[in-house]
C-alpha cells in the first residue's frame, strides 16, 4: 500500500509545483504563444464585432481576412456576412488530400495537383505489368514474350526486340556473329543490314537508308531496337505509350510494292501516307490506322472517325447517308508521340462514292433549305470505307490546317469546346482533361463559394497561370484569391476569355461555370446554371464577378 502511495503521489506533486510555476490569473492557452499574423488578429476582431459567431470566426483561421476584406470593400449585412463565412467554412485548404486522383496524382485540398508520396514504389510495381500489344487496333493473341517481358530505355527511348518484333510482322531477322549485325527480313522480302552499336541502316548494297533515333543495341541476349525503326522502314507505325505500358503496331493495310496497283479491283488510286501527324487542339493524336490521301485529300477509316474527333461517323449503304453525330461527353484522349518522317508512299486502289448527303445531329438539311452534301466523296479499299477528315472535322466546328511537314491541326475554339462539354455533373478530373491543369482557386465574395479559375490568352491556346507577382494584393487577403473580372485585361485583348467553373469538392462534380468575353460592345457573361439553363449578358461597368 506504501508503494502503491509513493508511486500515485509523486505525479500529483509534480504536477502541483509546475501550475504553481504559473502566475495568478494566468490560463493554459495565454501560456502557448499567438501564432496568428497582426492581419488575422484584426480581422478576427472586426468580424466579432459585427455579430459573427466566435466559434466560426475561430474555425475560420487565415480565411477571416478574406472575409474581413469583403466587409471593408462592401460592407454587407449580418446576415450575407454570414452566409460568405458559412461557405468560407465549406473547404479544407493546404497542402492535405482531398482524395481524388487525376491522371496519376492526387488532388490537393487547395486543387492543385502532386505526386502520390508512394509514387516511386508504385513506379516500381508498374514495371512489373506486362507490354500491352494491340495490332491494327485490335489486341494482339500473342502473350507478352517469356524472355522479354519489359521494354529496355536508352535515353528515354523505348527499345523492343528485333527478331520477335519481325516474326510477328510475318518477316524474318538472321543474326550474323562475325560481323555483329543482323538482316532483317520483311515480310515481302526486303532485306536491311542492322549493325550492333550503330544507328544507319543499310540495304543489301551497302548504303544507308535509313537513320535510326538510337543506336541498335545488344542486352539480355537480344537485338533490341528503338520504336523509329519500323516507322522508317516499313512504313508500319510503332507508337509506345509509356504510361499505359501500351504498344500499338499499324499495318493495315499490308503493303506489297512489288505488286501492281491492277487486279484488285479498285477504279483509282490513293495514297497511304505513313507519317501523317494529327494534331488535336494542340496535342498529336494516336492514330491506329494509316490514313489515305486521294487526290490532296486525306481519308480515315469511318468507323475510327471518332477516334480523331468529337464526332461518330456510320455510313448506311442502303439510304447512302452518312449519319453524324457530336459526342459531347469528355473522353479520356489517347495522346501519342509524333510519327516520323517516312520515305515511303504506297499506291493503293480506291473505289469512290460520290455525291453523298449526310445528317448533322439530326439535321439533314441547310438553313436554305437544301440537303446537307459531302464536297468529297467515300473512298473504298479492300472492303473498308474512308471518309475526309479534313471536311468532317470541319463540320464539326475544327478549324482545319496542313502544314507541309504532313501535320494535319484541328483546332475548336475554347468557347466552343466549353460550351459543348461542360455541364452540370461533369467531374473535376474530366475538367481538367479537357482545359489542362492551369488553374487558380478562387473564392467568390458574396457567398464564400469556390471555383477554378482558367485563362486564356487566345480561342485556341491552352490556359496559362498569372505570375503570382503580377497578382494585386489587395485580391489576395490572406493569400487566398478572390473572383474578379480582369475588365482590363479583357477590355484590351490580352485576355480572350476568363472563366470560373464552379464547383463543391465534396462532391467532386461541377454545378456551372461563368465565362466572360471580350467584345467589341463590351465584356459578355455566359452563365451554365445548376439546371443546365445558360444565360447571356453585358456585364455593366459598375458589376463585379458573382452570382
């Protein structure tokens, strides 16, 4: 019982001489020191004096003096004072999670975007996922090679083996250990000599006819080769997507030079153009097939139409329509690398289907009343039907250039991209797939509401971030952002459009946005609401950003 006293007292008195350390009148909390800014003190006390409750003004933290700013700058009644602090109190801000992951990374209380902390393991663990191999668009039947199962990197080039690359194509590839280098063999017979350690690849003469982006290289007992090779030689196009760990080989249709164009059937003659570069809104586009060019115009398998553009293209032989229709749902785009320059352009025979009337969403006549007719007709080869990509693109509201590098650009006008794809539900990470990850979070000054703030410099350029140094003060109270309309910046051009898409990030759907526009009568408001009702109006001179 001794024991049990001397070891339950020693605590008690302890604890008594370090409270009588403590002077009279003193509490625990005025011992921890005040860690808020002068700024914060201010205006907490500003906001109890006009009648805020002290428990949200405590729960408000840094975020009191955005909505002391509003209250010196506006002067708003108890009752919207607390209706901006109640939607302040809404978000967490920081550098926490709000548990959402975009294209890999996670979202952040405060939207920006960062890298998983267990980002290297998960790497590591990827590594170990086997080559996905689709052939002409369609998943390949073979399994991932035994002894090959990852693709090597030099330089950040993706290396695949010679010999089983070839034999799947339907070629061959001989290994020659006196010289080291190996003849590889395509499938209709043509034979390249590819020395180890070199990047020229030369014909059974002897002279080079092709350069390699990396030099051949032997490792784990293979002939490995970068991607390019089989865009440079055969005119098949190899595009790794590192990120999906995909390898995707066109080579519909099988070319054979040594064959005529004659005796299949075809009336014309188009052209296969094995490098063309696609190039939508800015970014280069996976193509699966090799498009056609038939007399300057390019072709595109039909039913792959979509693939390229927002729009499905089904053609009916019966009615000889082709019926076209607008996707307006955000998909997930399937970027690439660019292809190579290729000497090669293969002849091939096309039949045509000419004078071909179409339907737009439904629409199958013109305001005139006429019917709604392609300019340039179908072409057909083994069987499959092309269609022009730069007419349809156009039709679907692209604006269509061809650079001699053989780049085809479609771009849509942001204005136009946002009010076709934005809508109430959309979630935040389909957002960003569709504008970018340029964005600013911004708090509204009426209701302590929060948004994305995206700008754009011009219709078709991606959204670009303001300097923070650029940014006035008095936006930032507290360092936190405010919507506001960049009157000037619009009113002089610099700024094309400005737009705040608003959203809650508990529930990590959009309910609207705001855009605003410069124009030549002034600054336009197009506003998506919560029921998917869009209203259109001039901004006064005296109106600010908000509901």
């Amino acid at each position: 019982m001794v024991n049990f006293l001397q070891k339950a007292a020693l605590p008690l008195l302890i604890s008594a001489a370090m409270l009588a350390s403590v002077p009279l009148g003193a509490s625990a909390q005025q011992v921890v020191p005040d860690q808020r800014t002068q700024a914060e003190i201010d205006a907490v006390q500003l906001l109890l004096d006009q009648g805020v409750v002290s428990e949200k003004v405590d729960q408000l933290g840094p975020k009191a003096e955005v909505a002391a700013y509003v209250l010196r700058t506006r002067k708003p009644d108890l009752e919207a004072l607390n209706r901006l602090v109640n939607g302040l109190l809404k978000y967490a801000d920081g550098q926490g999670y709000n548990g959402s992951s975009v294209g890999g990374m996670l979202e952040q209380n405060n939207g920006e975007l960062r890298s998983s902390p267990g980002a290297p393991l998960e790497a590591r663990m990827m590594s170990r996922k086997p080559m996905d191999v689709s052939l002409n668009g369609q998943p390949s039947v073979l399994a991932p090679w035994d002894e090959y199962r990852e693709p090597l990197y030099f330089d950040d080039k993706a290396y695949f083996p010679l010999y089983r690359m070839m034999t799947m194509l339907g070629g061959d590839a001989k290994w020659n250990g006196v010289d080291w280098e190996v003849t590889a063999i395509s499938p209709w017979g043509s034979r390249w000599k590819v020395p180890i350690g070199e990047r020229e690849i030369r014909n059974e003469a002897g002279d080079t006819i092709a350069t390699l982006s990396g030099p051949v290289v032997l490792a784990d007992s293979q002939v490995l080769v970068p991607y390019d090779f089989w865009n440079t030689l055969t005119g098949y196009r190899m595009e790794w997507d590192r990120s999906r760990k995909s390898l995707s080989i066109v080579t519909e249709p099988l070319y054979r030079p040594e064959d005529p164009v004659e005796g299949y059937g075809g009336s014309s003659t188009g052209y296969v153009v094995p490098d063309l570069n696609v190039r939508v809104d800015g970014r280069f586009t996976r193509l699966t097939h090799l498009p056609i060019n038939y007399e300057g115009i390019l072709y595109y398998p039909v039913e792959l139409i979509q693939n390229i553009m927002d729009l499905t293209a089904e053609y009916d032989s019966q009615s000889r329509r082709l019926t076209l229709t607008t996707n307006r749902t955000i998909e997930e785009a399937r970027f690439a690398q660019p292809a190579l320059p290729s000497p090669h352009l293969y002849g091939v025979p096309v039949n045509t289907i000419s004078y071909l009337q179409y339907t737009l969403d439904g629409v199958q006549s013109s305001a005139e009343g006429k019917p709604l007719q392609l300019s340039s007709p179908l072409v057909e080869n083994q069987g499959r039907l092309y269609a022009p990509i730069n007419e349809l693109a156009a039709i679907a509201g692209y604006q269509v250039s061809y650079t001699a590098d053989k780049t085809l650009y479609l771009n849509k006008p942001v204005t136009q991209r946002i009010r076709e794809k934005l809508m109430p539900g959309v979630s935040r990470d389909r957002v960003r797939m569709l504008l970018g990850n340029q964005l600013q979070v911004v708090y509204n000054a009426v209701d302590g509401t929060r948004s994305w703030q995206y700008r754009f410099l011009t219709e078709t350029a991606d959204a670009t971030l303001v300097p923070q140094q650029e940014r006035a003060a008095s936006e930032k109270p507290g360092g936190f952002e405010l919507e506001a309309v960049d009157r000037k910046a619009l009113g002089d051009g610099t700024l094309k459009l400005q737009l705040f898409v608003h959203h809650d990030p508990a529930g990590l759907m959009i309910s609207g946005y705001t855009l605003y526009t410069g124009t030549s009568d002034g600054i336009q408001e197009t506003r998506l609401h919560a029921d998917g009702s869009v209203t259109e109006r001039l901004l006064k001179d005296d109106e600010v950003a908000g509901p």
